[in-house]
C-alpha cells in the first residue's frame, strides 16, 4: 500500500492561490485543494486577512499581492521538486 504524504501548508495555500488566478467558487477550490469544507473556511480566511484572496460576490479572485506569493510559490515548488528527485537518486545510490 502506498504511503499517504501530509501536504504542507504552503502545498495547500498554493493549491488554493492557484485556484483563484482565473475567480473559482469555494466548491471548486475544496476539490482543487482536496479539503473537506472546515478545513478549506481556514484556509481561504487566512488568505482573505493577508489580503491574497478576496470574494468578489461570486468567487474567489487573486490579488496583485497573491499574484506576486504565487509567483514565489512557484518557484519554491519547482525547487522543492528537483530537491525531491535528488534526495531519490541519492537514496538509491546510498
């Protein structure tokens, strides 16, 4: 059975950033971010009080400032990646 990995906070707030780039309802960032409804209200409320996310009446929208984060994130996932890969190939060759 293959092992289940937590994912991080920052994995979830960058599932959910992403999710917003182009306006998302919450029912479509809760399947994005794989959340259950309490656990995703904790999140996207974060988000909001950083000022990342608002909720234009209808979904949820990305701002200039969570548009510059997502842009971090991005590269902090790629990084995150290849340091991944590397720590496999080392496991295997140790």
């Amino acid at each position: 059975m293959e092992e289940r990995k937590r994912r991080s906070n920052t994995e979830i707030i960058y599932a959910i950033l992403k999710g917003c780039v182009e306006g998302s309802g919450k029912t479509k960032l809760m399947y994005m971010a794989r959340l259950n409804y309490p656990v995703f209200m904790k999140y996207i409320s974060k988000l909001e009080r950083l000022n990342l996310v608002y909720f234009d009446g209808k979904k949820y929208v990305i701002t200039e400032k969570g548009e510059k984060v997502l842009g971090l994130l991005d590269k902090y996932m790629e990084t995150y990646i290849r340091l991944s890969e590397i720590r496999k190939e080392l496991e295997e060759l140790l």
